[in-house]
C-alpha cells in the first residue's frame, strides 16, 4: 500500500514536472489496476454464477421480479395511471429548475449549495427525486408483507441510489469544481483510493469508511483501566478498577456482541459507557470475545451462552465474593443475555437480579430489510460454503447492514473516496463498525434457522439449550429494554414486542439516532439524540409511540436510575481486579480484543 498522500495546493496552470509526475502515478496506478483486476473479475463472476457465497442471492432477486410482474398486468389501469404520474412529476421538476422555482432540499446527498445554483443541476437533482418517489408510489401496488415484494422494493432502492446525479464526477456539482480547482489531482487521488481498495479486497471492493491510522485499540480506543482476570476458548473477563472509593454491592457485566469489538463499550473517555457506570458506582466487569478461526467452527450457541455469561458470572463469585448480579447485552449479545436469563428461570437460579438489553430482537416476526437476506436457500448456500472455512468471513454481515444504508454507508464514501479524492475523517464509531470478527459456522447456522427463521425465541418451550427447554415468559427479574427509533438492523417496532413476551416487569425506552450512535449517546453539554417513555405498554408499538413523552439528551441517566431503584442502599469497598479470588493474567484491553 502506498503511503497516505496530501493533495497538491491548486495552482494557476500545471507545469511540465507536475503532468510527468501525474502520468507517472497514473501508469503505476494502472499497473496495480491490472494485477488486481483478474481478481476481480474472478470474483464477481463466482458470485454470480453461484460458485462463490455472496449475500445477495441473484437468482431470487430474478425470481422475485418475474413474480411481481403479474401484480402490475393485473391492474393495467393504476399502472398507467401510476406511469403517467410519473412522467407529468418528472416534466415539471425540469420545469421549475429551469423557471428558478426548485430550492433547497432535505435530501444528505444534495445538501451541498451547488446543487441550486444553475438550472442543469437542479433539474437532475429534483427529477431524480421525482424518480424515486413515483417509483415508490408505483411498486405499492404490490401485495404487502411479501418477501418477494420486499426483494422488490430493496433491490429497485439499491438500484436507484446507485443511478442518483451525486454518483457521477460530470453530473456532481462539488466533484467537477474540485476536479478544475486541483487541475485533476481530485481524479488522480480517487483513482488510488479506489485501487487501494480493491487491493485491501483482493479483489472485491472494500470500500474504506474511516482512517485506519487515526485510532488504536488500548491506546486512544477501550482504554478504561482495568485487567484480565479470567479466560478460555471463547472469551476473557475483563474486571474494570475502581473509580469510586465504594461501589454497589452487584457487580455488572457487559455481554457485547460478538459480530464486532467489544470495545463499543469502551470507545474514548467522553463516550465510554463502561467509564460512565463506573463512575456511578458500579463494579464493572465485560466479557471480550474471541475473533473465531477454523478451529472455533464448532462451537455453537450452547458454548456462546456456557463459556460466555455463565462462566463470567462464576468467574465474578470467585472474583468478588458476591452471589448476585446485574447483566447487560447488546444486539446478539442481548440476545445471548435473554436466552440464559430463560435458562436461569427454568432452572430456578436466581443470581441475575436486574437484566438489560440494548437493539436486541427477541421477535423476529418482522426483521425489516435484513429479511431480504436470509431465508432457507442462502442457509444452504451458507452452510456449503463455512462447511470449507469453518466460519464467516467478517466483510459480508459488513455488506448486508451497509446496503440496508446504502446512500449513508456506500455512495456517501463513494462519492468522498473516488469523486472528490478525499480520505474519510477519524471517526471512532467508523473506526469500530469496521473492526468486525468473523462468526463461527455451528453457531451462525444454528441462529439463523431456529431464532431467525423458525423465530424459536418467542415459541415457549421450542429451544432448548444445554438440555433445558426455554421460556421467555418465565423470566420475571426486573428487565430494561433499549430501542433506537432509526435503527435499520433491529427496527424498534420489532424490539417493543419484548414487553409483551417477558414475565416480569419491564421498562422500555425509545431512543434517538440508529443502531450504534443511539445507544452510544452520553451525557453531554450539547445532547445530540432525546429519547421517549411511556409507563404502560400497549400491545401495539405505534400506540406506545403516540402517548409517549419525548425527553431531551441522553439516556444513560435513565437507566442508570432504573439500576439504582433496584438495588438497596447497602455500598461496599470497591473490587479490585486481582485482589479476590481470581488472579491478573493481563493488562486490559487483552489480547483477544487485538487479534485480526
């Protein structure tokens, strides 16, 4: 990989040395080109053709559209009416460009002010938004709730963003200028960003989301002090110190998902959700998963939940001394937490006192977008193609949650990285969201038929786990459970439905922002995201929505209030790792969270 590289200070006109080293770049651009093309080639026709995994099944994408098309020849009627629409939509979006009429729009990626400033761009811009929303209007016709509908509509999506006046350098406003005001160098720069990123793809286009250089992992990223105190196979116990004189007398244990670090726990001082509950008085514990090889591709769900939760909770008595706990889990991770608090019920173990979960499904009657993705024939196709490898490689969950966003989290860096020849700003989520792991192949295929597919979660008695049949309903501790209203992996309206399924009492809360930065939200002097609350819980989760009180700023105080109001007051010396019955075998973050 070349170095990163500054661009060239514009200048009146290029000289002869500046063009002989530009073309120069340009033949060893090429070059690299070429040698990684072949890869390239390769690779896209395997998936194609069926021969490679890819999450995007193409011959039910096909399908899909030759079932849809009967809905439309069924009512020629609408369908004209829809199409004429369009056209009379389309016609007068050029109109009022051309008459100055078209002014701002909402829409991020026209939010630049060239957008308005002549009559050619806005055309492009108000008639391609024109395209989108006839389109929309049009395949409503649709039968609802259908996976080929829905295949339908998030394919033609993809399609259209993809085809957006943004993705072309000649139709960008902001590219072209930053084309003539760096005589080029722009077209040069994102030429080698593309490259670099079919280089680090080996073939397939890794687009970069963030600057990889700007963070490390102990160093500017997860580094709250604390020690490893216990590990095997799957997993080592980080215990946090102290940051309190006392401390509550339950410690807490982070479960965070293993689709990533855990360290989104653990980001900078400012937003560390572990340093924020230590400061309240909490003793902190966080399992880091292991990144799975070829060797972890038996391990299974069972083993997530054994070696993961039930044997941080032995390892913390040994630790600490104390008997009972409070637990939390993020996405599948959350999920993972409520399967065990069902194990723990049916078995009458008591020592989880309050439970709490963060963008975590446990019904998946309605999954939104991701359902597009997964059905029985991509769990075969899955399964022949880890049956080689023994897991997952970490790039395709990668895909999949990007294309459910894909002006956010592919063309926004398309047009940054390639168009404007630009490197992506240090952004610490970014830097996280690409830091993934790989998945193991018996718990994968196990997770995705019977609690994705077969959706054996909210089935009383249909899972069994370690040879004890579940529940949900029979977990009656004390349960808090956090949605994020734009979170496009774990839609909201599919979390609410927890408050009908658990035994006990529950407190939902509705937060701001998506999937990450909804729940990464700290207390700040400039609060980014508010959330909602609602003491009762209707069965419909648009009815919570409409009776519910919106807060200002962040969560975090919500729930750690909800932590303190089931507790006693009883405070005790703070734990320290290493002073109980567990010895340190390393520094935090620990070797796990580093392994690639």
């Amino acid at each position: 990989m070349s170095e990163r590289r500054q661009s060239l200070p514009p200048t009146s006109s290029l000289d002869a040395e500046s063009i002989t080293r530009q073309g120069a770049e340009f033949l060893e651009l090429m070059t690299r080109l070429q040698a990684v093309a072949k890869r390239s080639q390769e690779t896209a026709s395997a998936k194609i053709s069926g021969q490679d995994f890819s999450i995007v099944d193409y011959r039910s994408v096909v399908e899909a559209y030759m079932r849809a098309l009967p809905a439309f020849l069924e009512r020629p009627l609408e369908t004209l009416e829809l199409s004429q629409r369009f056209w009379v939509d389309w016609a007068k979006a050029w109109q009022d460009a051309w008459s100055g009429e078209g002014g701002k729009v909402g829409d991020k990626r026209f939010r630049d002010r060239r957008w308005n400033a002549d009559p050619v761009t806005r055309g492009l811009r108000d008639s391609h938004l024109a395209l989108e929303r006839a389109t929309e209007e049009f395949l409503s016709v649709l039968p609802q709730g259908t996976k080929d509908s829905l295949r339908v509509k998030f394919y033609t999506r993809q399609m259209l963003s993809a085809l957006s006046p943004s993705n072309f350098l000649m139709l960008n406003p902001a590219a072209r200028e930053r084309l003539l005001e760096t005589e080029g160098r722009s077209l040069l720069d994102g030429f080698r960003n593309l490259v670099e990123d079919l280089e680090r793809g080996e073939g397939r286009l890794d687009i970069n989301t963030n600057d990889a250089s700007a963070f490390e992992v102990g160093k500017d990223l997860a580094v709250t002090p604390g020690k490893v105190v216990y590990e095997n196979e799957l997993m080592q116990l980080i215990h946090y110190e102290p940051m309190t004189k006392t401390q509550h007398k339950r410690p807490l244990l982070f479960v965070p998902p293993w689709i990533n670090k855990y360290y989104i726990f653990d980001m900078r001082p400012d937003n560390s959700m572990v340093r924020y509950m230590l400061e309240q008085g909490h003793s902190v514990f966080l399992i880091s998963w292991v990144n799975p090889t070829r060797e972890h591709a038996a391990m299974s769900f069972e083993d997530y939940m054994k070696l993961g939760p039930l044997a941080a909770l032995d390892a913390m008595e040994k630790a600490t001394g104390e008997e009972r706990f409070d637990i939390l889990g993020f996405c599948i991770g959350g999920i993972l937490v409520t399967a065990t608090l069902a194990l723990l019920a049916a078995r009458g173990d008591k020592r989880i006192v309050t439970a709490t979960t963060f963008a975590t499904m446990v019904d998946f009657t309605n999954v939104g977008e991701v359902g597009v993705f997964i059905d029985r024939d991509r769990l075969a196709a899955l399964r022949s193609h880890m049956a080689e490898h023994g897991y997952l490689e970490n790039h395709h969950l990668q895909d999949m949650f990007s294309m459910i966003r894909e002006n956010d989290l592919v063309w926004s860096f398309h047009v940054m990285n390639y168009l404007m020849g630009q490197k992506p700003p240090a952004f610490d989520l970014l830097f996280w969201n690409a830091d993934s792991t790989r998945l193991p192949a018996a718990m994968l295929l196990w997770y995705l038929e019977k609690v994705y597919i077969e959706n054996g979660l909210r089935q009383p008695g249909f899972l069994t786990l370690d040879g004890t049949p579940i529940d949900l309903g029979k977990i009656d501790v004390p349960f808090f459970v956090l949605a994020t209203k734009e979170d496009h992996i774990a839609p909201w309206t599919s979390i609410y439905p927890t408050t009908q399924l658990l035994g006990g009492d529950v407190t939902f809360v509705l937060g701001g922002s998506g999937h990450i930065a909804g729940v990464i939200n700290p207390p700040a002097e400039r609060p980014k995201y508010g959330y909602w609350t609602r003491s009762d819980y209707p069965e419909k989760s648009e009815e919570w929505l409409e009776g519910a009180k919106q807060h200002s700023g962040s969560w975090w105080p919500e729930w750690a209030k909800w932590i303190a109001s089931h507790s006693d007051d009883a405070r005790v010396p703070a734990y320290r790792p290493g002073k109980g019955g567990l010895k340190v075998i390393e520094d935090a973050p620990g070797r796990y969270v580093r392994a690639k």
